[in-house]
C-alpha cells in the first residue's frame, strides 16, 4: 500500500538532501516505523502467559536493523550459517535464536551448536540421526499436508519441501526423546504474506491440538508453539491491512482455553520478517533515460538486482514520483532498470505522473525482500542502505556494492587436482 503519512513526512521533505548526499539509488529504512509495528505487536499478545517474536532475518539481514529487533527484546530467526553469524555478532545466543534450515548438512550443525547454540527447529525426521549431538531443547517443523491449504506464494502444503509429515511427527518426537531431548517446541510455516488473519488463528488451533495429540502419546508437555511467519502487508493501494487486533485477540482466547484445559499453556512464539519492516523501507531510483517505441519505457538507475520481487512474483510495488503528487498530467509507462533481461521492471502499464530525466521516484514496501533477494547477474551490484532513525539523522548502514567485491571471489589460492 501507498507508505504511510509518518514515514512520508520524514522522509519525503528531506530526500533531495539524502540523493545529493548518498547518491541514487538506495533503500532507506524507517527506524520510527519498524519501532512502532513492534509495539503493536507486542500489545496485541501482551495477554500470554509469554511470547517472543523472531525477526526473520531473511528478510533484512542487515545489523543495524537486526540491532533495533534486539533493542525491542526479540529474537532471531536464521536459515543459514551466515544468519546465525549475523545474530551472534549482535551477542544473540541460546534462546534467543531459531535455526530452521532444511537438507542441513554436518558443517552447518556444527556452527549451530557453537557459542552458546541454538533452537534447532529440525525440518525433516531423517536429520535427528544426523545431528551429531541431541540438544536438550528441540522442535521440529509441522508440515500438515492436505489437512491444511497453503496460499499462492507457499502452494499446497503437500508439495512443499518443508517440514515432517503427519505420519511422521509423533515417532519424530519419540526419536529426539530416545536422543536424549528433554524440552520441546513445535513449528510450522504455511502461508506467505498472509492477509486474512483468520489463517493465522486456525494454525495456532492446529499446533495446539497437535501439542495435546503427542503430549498423549508421548507424555510430553511444550514449551512453545511456533506458529512462523506469513503475517502479510497490503502491497496494493486499496486493501484493507491485516487486523492484527483481531488475530491477537482470537489465538490469546485459544491459549486461555488450552489453559483451562490442561493447567498450564506453551508460549507463542511467532518469525514475521515482512510484517516487521516491509511497509518500512523504500527503494529511492532516478530516471536517467526515457524511450518511446511500442510502449513508454522509463529507464532508473536501479534494476532488479535492487528489488525482484516484480520479475520474480510479478508483484506490485507503489511508486510515487517525488514532488508529482497528484493533479498534472499523467502517462501510462514501465518503469525498468538496466538488466539485459525483459522482465527486469518495477511496474508494467502503470499510470504515473509525466516523468522527465532527473525525476526521483520512490518504490515502495520494499523493506523486506528487497535488497537481501539480490544477486549479481549481468555484472549487476547491489545498492546502498540507509536507515533513518528517530533522532533524524540519516546513516549508511551498508555501502553499495563495487566491482572488487564482485571480483574478490576471483582472487584465491590455486589448487589443481592432477587425474
């Protein structure tokens, strides 16, 4: 959806200072709005017995921005032995860090277990053999097959790599214990960029009916519930966001009554990336070339390698043109970067005011997926971050990419291997 009004009167005002300065093109991420979504977050749950959000660091694995979740008492969700590296930098461990990872190999459970370790969230019952030592906590990621219906982004549950199989989740709990696991957790990640909120309460009434089948089985009582991410933003101007209100109110009366039922509850634990700093971040490009032939192309100094969601999803960023707000004339163009690729565009047939060479232009909601989904195709580097804090100062949190860093991986040792 269009930013919000805060974030445009903070930003919009000072960003011909910013360009002049940074340079075009970058993100910028909005400290005072990511602080905001996080209090809301934490208001709505603030009735549990106890929760704790896990950034996904997927979404913006940038330190600084990771150093504001902290600030805010979250954890951190990785995927990857270089997310883990980024938390632990930031002093995360134990707890205060999820590894869920899947087709995980030896190095990359060694580096788990390191400097104070982990919640390992296993993602398949083949892996509890593989660990080479059964951490005393342990969760595995739910995957409910066709008792559950995904969303477009995720698919069907049944066709997702992710997780342990219904049939398997019980003997997969018996197997960490046989280990010698003594406290569990319980995981599952459905949906993407979800906005009916009503999803998010029927996953957490599935986990815990689930908590009360293996406790049945297996005598085991949960620590927690993971319910994952997916809480989604509303991209398209128009539509309604998600009523968080409603959704922390429906999964708190759930655990109430889990509660009243068996004497005590599980915490909620949940790793929303987008939700946290999607709508919070905007990716400022130039125009720099206009061309006319079948169709008006807009040339910026940014391309997909900035922001792929459009080539990849075929997903709809807003644009504003700086200063163009409304009421001059208008054209209906797309907005495309340099890539030697057709679908390097952030918009297709979109109406937008009249846009000259030198224009800004503002890409929103790019706050997450954004500069991490980047890549180096076509000799294409990525942009800077900039991170505006609430004391108004504008920092560079990461400097853009240059050719020596594309070409460092080419400087290395030689070795040969003589058949």
């Amino acid at each position: 959806m269009p930013m919000s009004q805060a974030f445009k009167e903070r930003l919009f005002p000072h960003l011909p200072a910013i360009a002049a300065h940074y340079g075009t093109p970058f993100h910028v991420y909005d400290e005072a709005g990511i602080r905001e979504t996080g209090r809301r977050l934490m208001e709505v749950f603030a009735a549990l017995p106890a929760f704790r959000e896990y950034f996904a660091v997927k979404a913006l694995p940038n330190p600084s921005v990771m150093a504001l979740m902290q600030d805010m008492g979250f954890g951190f969700d990785c995927s990857s032995v270089p997310e883990l590296m980024l938390a632990r930098r930031l002093g995360a461990s134990g707890e205060a860090i999820m590894f869920t990872s899947n087709n995980t190999g030896q190095a990359d459970f060694a580096v788990a277990a390191a400097d104070g370790g982990c919640i390992l969230n296993l993602d398949d019952i083949s892996l509890i053999d593989k660990v080479p030592r059964m951490p005393e906590l342990i969760c595995f990621r739910y995957n409910p097959g066709v008792r559950r219906q995904g969303n477009a982004i995720i698919g069907k549950p049944e066709e997702a790599k992710y997780g342990v199989s219904h049939d398997q989740i019980v003997e997969a709990y018996r197997r960490a214990q046989a280990r010698g696991a003594k406290r569990f957790g319980l995981h599952t990640m459905l949906a993407s960029n979800e906005l009916n909120y009503s999803y998010m309460v029927q996953t957490s009434a599935m986990l815990l009916e689930l908590v009360d089948t293996i406790h049945t089985a297996l005598g085991i009582d949960f620590e927690f519930i993971n319910i994952g991410g997916g809480l989604g933003i509303p991209y398209l101007p128009g539509i309604d966001p998600l009523n968080i209100q409603a959704m922390g109110a429906e999964i708190t009366a759930l655990f109430v009554d889990f509660k009243n039922r068996n004497g005590h509850c599980p915490a909620l634990f949940m790793e929303s990336g987008r939700y946290m700093t999607g709508p919070h971040g905007v990716l400022v490009t130039r125009a720099i070339n206009r061309k006319a032939i079948y169709r008006t192309y807009i040339g910026v100094d940014a391309c997909m390698s900035a922001l792929m969601r459009p080539a990849l999803y075929g997903a709809y960023h807003h644009i504003e043109v700086l200063g163009k707000d409304g009421g001059g004339a208008t054209e209906v163009v797309d907005v495309v970067g340099s890539l030697c690729e057709n679908n390097d565009k952030f918009a297709i047939q979109r109406e937008l005011p009249v846009i000259a060479d030198g224009d800004m232009l503002v890409i929103q909601d790019s706050g997450a997926h954004g500069h991490a989904m980047g890549f180096n195709y076509n000799g294409k580097l990525r942009p800077q971050e900039l991170l505006l804090g609430q004391d108004g100062v504008v920092r560079l949190i990461r400097r853009e990419e240059r050719p020596e860093d594309y070409f460092a991986t080419l400087r290395f040792e030689e070795k040969r291997l003589r058949l």
